[in-house]
C-alpha cells in the first residue's frame, strides 16, 4: 500500500483528478457564486441535475469527495516526498563521496577510484608540502565562495570537500512544503469559508444564509452607462452591514474594492433590475402622469385611470408570452391597464425605445399586435437590485504562506546553481599532489567553463609545475 502512495505516477494522477475537479467547478455554475445560472441550469437540465447534485458538482470545493482529493495529495505529498532526508536523496544522483568510515589511511585508494567517476578531474602538482597545500586549497576555493568541510587529515593525505549554492539541494524539499501548506488551506477554505451571493433591492436589507444574524443594507445604489450605450461604466453601492442592531461595517464599494468586516468580504459582483419601479412617465397628449407601481392614476380631462402594474427590463417573447431576456435595463417595458368605473382594458405592453410599439395581452396571457396608441411611454424610474457577493477564506494567509515557501523553493531549485569539488591532498615527498573532482547540478556543460578557471587560479595559488590534466 505505501508503494502506490510514493509512487510518482499515483501522484500525477491524483493531480491530474484535482485539476478535472477544479475545471468541473469552474465549468459547471456553482449555487454559492451564481445561484441564478446555477437554477436556470437546473430548470433546463433536470436529468442532469439530478446526476450533478449527487456527485456536489454545484458545490464542488465544498464537496466531501473534492475536500478528499485535498487532503489525500497533501498525505501523498508528505510521504512520497518529505519522508526521508535529506531532502533530495534520490532526486540528484550524486557522484560518490570520500568517505570517513574507516581510517582514511587504508581508503587513499578508494578515494582516488572516487574522484575519476565525477564529471571534471585535474591534477594538480605542488612545490608545497602537503599540509601548506591543503591550506592554501581550502582558502582559494573560500575565497571564490565555496563552503569548505574537511574529510580527515592524516599524514598518508588529507580531503576536504567543497560546496558552492549547497541550499539548492532544499529547493525541491521547500516547495514541496509549500504544496502541503497550499493543500492545507485550501482544505480550511472548503471546511470553513463560504461564498454566497447575496441580491438586496435599493433602500432595503437582507439577511446572510451563511450568518443569518448578519443583514445587509443596501442605502443607495448609483450606476453610470457609457454614452449612448445601456452598458455600465460603473456602479456602486452604499453597503451597511449591521448584526442585532449594532453596525458592523459600512463602506460605499465598487468593482474590486470590497467592505471587509474581520475577514468576511462583500464584493459588488453584479446588478440588476427586477419588476419593481418606483414610477413611470406616461405622456397622453401634452399631459404627464406619473403613475406608482400598483396605483391608479386619473388622467386629466378624461373618464379614464390608468395602472402601471409590471415592468421587464429587457423585454422578449418567450412562447408567445411576456418575458424578460435579463435583467439589465437594455428594453425596459411596463404593463399598463386602463379603467373606466368597474370596467377595464386588456393590459397593453409600451416600450421605452420603441414608443411607437405596443402588444395587447390576451386572457390566456399571450401578446398580439396592437395599433399606435396615442399615448407613449416617457421614462421608467426602476428599482434596482444591487448583487453582493460574500466571501470568507479563513485559509487565504496559509495558502499565501505557503505559495511563497513555494515560490522560494523554485527559485532555489531552478535558478541556484550547485557545485561540489571533492579535493585530495597527497604528500610526494617535500612537494605535494592535488586531486580535485567537480561535480554541478546543472550537467557536465554549465561547469566547463566555471571549472577550468577554477583550476587556473587554484594552479597560480599552489604555484603547480605540472600541466593539468581534465577530462569532462
């Protein structure tokens, strides 16, 4: 059973699951973040439905089965990877090593068969003793910013081994760190957080599902169009958030700057208007009525009264009967039925853009085409929904934390640039011979250059005689 968990190609499935899981989330509308397109699917997929509400797929992130996902990639992660140290055993196969095991007298050979399997190799030749140039080794490679740790030193010889960028072998072992701490909050997001879509008419309030002793008000509700064009340019809200009376927060927000009440976001997601206006102008003649919604008015100088009684604000035809394509004022039209005592019309269909139109609606609530009326419709005075939306991520600061051990990690592993010399000193009498291996993360390539001038300059510091024999 530990085999699958550490092994690689599980966990590339495993992600590649979690990646299919968060495309469904972002594909399928999801009842939290948009509850309208969320039912309307719904209403026009019910066999669907039916299959997506059994697997969560309208609420992924908060799914049992995805929040699964989460924690088994952390778990797998964690034994797969950061189990063992050191934190990269396995992932580099590193050139073997001098090794201290025994008395280095007996192991000069072994040492010597070591250094020929690494990927550079020079011999050096020193005028110096053995132990003058074991310093002067140690203290050139220092100086070029080499970490120096000595092996042993012993009459029969002396090693030392030296490390440049030595913290790149943690890169792989830190973001993968940062994986599991990502996981982890995500995990506190999907147990924790919420997001809720939260549609509060101007001039009123509405309770929070998720904190239902939360009620939001909505004081005021401005929208600005291009020129022209029904399309916004902008639009805000004056947000009011109190709990059992006490206020919480108030903020006017816009697009991308939310109200923040201790972590809880409310975001000005979208807007919208529903069937609900404050008036509508109806011009008969030279005269102006300005009719309430649901209130008849009289009209001057006639027998008749007039009721404005239904607006769409996009107005369309859905099998034969009134409807509304969205719920932006792109074709606002109002319903108006006029009375003469206890009698009354047919209610008759007038259009802000189109003041020559109008449908009569028949008692089985389909339209037909009616003569120009002389009466238009002149203004329209909505009431508008202002659509919240509200999030809390208790996981958001793990999360960060955790993508920047991440980030550093990468950086650490990609663009830090690790060297070995691997340095063995033997006497020759009252001079010296130095070996030197060079092992590099980056392949034999990137340390051609870097190592040759290396060994150049350690030659002019042990004043060598002899010619350097290197081998890539």
């Amino acid at each position: 059973m530990t085999r699958i968990f550490r092994s690689v190609r599980f966990n590339i499935f495993l992600g590649a699951l979690i990646t299919l899981a968060a495309a469904v989330g972002t594909l399928v509308p999801q009842t939290g973040e948009m509850p309208e397109k969320a039912a309307a699917f719904q209403a026009h997929y019910p066999q669907w439905s039916k299959l997506f509400d059994f697997f969560n797929l309208f609420d992924v992130y908060h799914s049992y089965w995805f929040m699964g996902l989460l924690g088994l990639m952390a778990f797998d992660i964690v034994l797969c990877k950061l189990w063992n140290l050191p934190p990269d055993q396995g992932l580099v196969a590193l050139p073997p090593e001098a090794t201290t095991e025994l008395e280095a007298e007996k192991h000069l050979a072994k040492k010597q068969a070591a250094l020929e399997l690494k990927p550079y190799r020079a011999e050096l030749a020193s005028p110096m003793d053995a132990k003058s140039a074991f310093a002067k080794a140690s203290a050139a490679l220092g100086a070029r910013g080499y970490r120096v740790h000595e092996d042993f030193v012993t009459a029969a010889g002396s090693a030392f081994v030296a490390t440049k960028h030595g913290v790149q072998r943690w890169g792989s072992y830190l973001a993968h760190i940062g994986l599991v701490i990502i996981l982890l909050g995500s995990l506190i997001k999907a147990i924790f957080g919420f997001v809720e879509m939260v549609p509060v008419l101007e001039g009123r309030s509405r309770n929070m599902q998720n904190k239902p002793d939360w009620e939001v008000f909505v004081d005021s509700f401005t929208i600005k169009y291009y020129p022209g064009t029904f399309e916004p340019s902008a639009f805000a809200s004056v947000l009011r958030v109190e709990s059992k009376g006490k206020q919480l927060g108030a903020k006017t927000i816009i697009v991308n700057d939310p109200l923040d009440i201790g972590g809880v976001r409310f975001y000005q997601a979208s807007w919208g208007a529903g069937g609900m206006f404050r008036s509508v102008t109806l011009k008969v003649g030279n005269t102006e009525v300005q009719l309430p919604q649901r209130t008849p008015e009289k009209i001057a100088g006639t027998p008749f009264a007039v009721e404005a009684d239904v607006m769409m604000p996009n107005f369309t035809v859905n099998g034969g009967a009134p409807d509304t394509e969205s719920l932006d004022l792109k074709n606002p039209a109002v319903r108006f039925v006029f009375h003469m005592g206890p009698h009354k019309t047919r209610p008759l269909w007038l259009f802000q853009n189109d003041p020559k139109l109008c449908l009569v609606e028949e008692a089985d609530g389909t339209l037909a085409q009616a003569p120009t009326p002389p009466f238009q419709l002149a203004g329209v005075d909505p009431v508008l929904f202002s659509g919240i939306q509200v999030a809390y991520d208790p996981g958001f600061k793990v999360v960060l934390v955790g993508s920047l051990l991440w980030l550093f990690g990468v950086v650490m592993l990609f663009y830090m640039h690790r060297r070995r010399l691997w340095v063995l000193v033997e006497p020759e009498g009252e001079s010296s011979r130095v070996s030197v291996g060079g092992w590099s993360s980056r392949g034999s390539q990137e340390f051609e250059r870097e190592f040759s001038g290396l060994m150049e300059s350690l030659r002019g510091k042990l004043e060598a005689k002899s010619e350097m024999a290197e081998k890539v």
